[in-house]
C-alpha cells in the first residue's frame, strides 16, 4: 500500500513539475524526487514483502503519466522541438502500445513483463536529458543522441520480449 501511494505520488509531482517549469532549481528538485520515488517504490515493496500485481502494474502507469506531461512541458516552456519530443516518448509509447496489446491478446502474459536494463537505461537517460533542457546547459545534443541511440536498444529489448510473450516465433518450421 505505502510502495503504491509512493507510485502514485509521481502524479502530483507531474503536475508540480509543469506548474514550475519555468523555475530551474524548483524543476529540478521534483525531478530528482520522482526518481528518487521511482526506485523507491519498487524497493519499498521487496523489503515489506508487500509486492502485488497491481504494485507492478501501477508503478510504470505512473511513471508514463509522469513523464509525458514533464516532456510536453518542455516543448511548452523551453522550446524543446516537437521531433525531439517524439524521439523522447518513443521508447514510453511503444512500450504503452505493446503492453496494451499484449493485454487483449494474451492477458495472462501480462504478469511477466519485466522491466528490463535497457528502459532503465532510457530512464536515466532521459532524466538527464530533461535536466540538462531545464537548466538550459550546453551540448543538449550529446544527451539527445544518447536517448536516441538507448532507446532504439530498448524498442529492440523490448520488441522481443513483447512478441515473446505473444508467442510470436521467429523460426520458420520445415517440412
């Protein structure tokens, strides 16, 4: 219960974030504990011995719900352009699509998505990215290119563990 509310948390910091976009330090400092909440959640939940299905589920609801609204903002308040934001949602909404379809095809599937190295990299990734476009720091393009290039392994990763599940095999049986 508390790892949920923890969870759910990210939402209120969602709409914080976009109330103080423009205030640097403030930005930020919300940041920075909605990714502190992100690792807590889980964490608080294996240590109780509190760990749910719905825990799971709700924990990266609330992280897209999250990062959507911050990198919508960003194109909002610090002109971050529109093809640059749909390289940051990318990894996000493809992993939203696949869940979704995963869910009305082989629901009972669902339960083994597992979160995997390659989204926790775009994760922090993207975190820095929006730290660094918050700040207004130089050499947005480095970090840029990073997202782009971890996310394009995460939609790999991810891609097959998704049709893995779907059952989707990539061998062509012989008579």
């Amino acid at each position: 219960m508390i790892a949920n509310l923890i969870s759910l948390s990210r939402l209120a910091m969602a709409a914080a974030f976009v109330h103080y976009a423009d205030n640097p330090v403030i930005a930020v400092g919300i940041l920075s504990a909605a990714g502190i909440s992100d690792w807590m959640d889980g964490w608080l939940a294996r240590k109780l011995g509190k760990t749910s299905r719905f825990g799971a589920l709700l924990d990266p609801i609330c992280d897209r719900l999250f990062i959507l609204p911050v990198l919508a903002t960003l194109v909002l308040v610090h002109d971050l352009p529109p093809w640059q934001l749909a390289v940051l949602v990318t990894r996000d909404v493809t992993n939203s699509l696949g869940a979704g379809i995963l869910w009305l095809l082989r629901r009972e599937e669902v339960p083994k998505l597992r979160a995997r190295i390659s989204g926790k990299v775009v994760t922090s990734l993207q975190f820095w990215s929006v730290v660094h476009i918050v700040l207004g720091l130089p050499y947005f393009t480095v970090s840029f290119t990073a997202v782009a290039l971890a996310t394009a392994w995460a939609l790999v990763d991810y891609g097959r563990q998704f049709f893995g599940l779907l059952g989707v095999s990539k061998s062509v049986s012989t008579p």
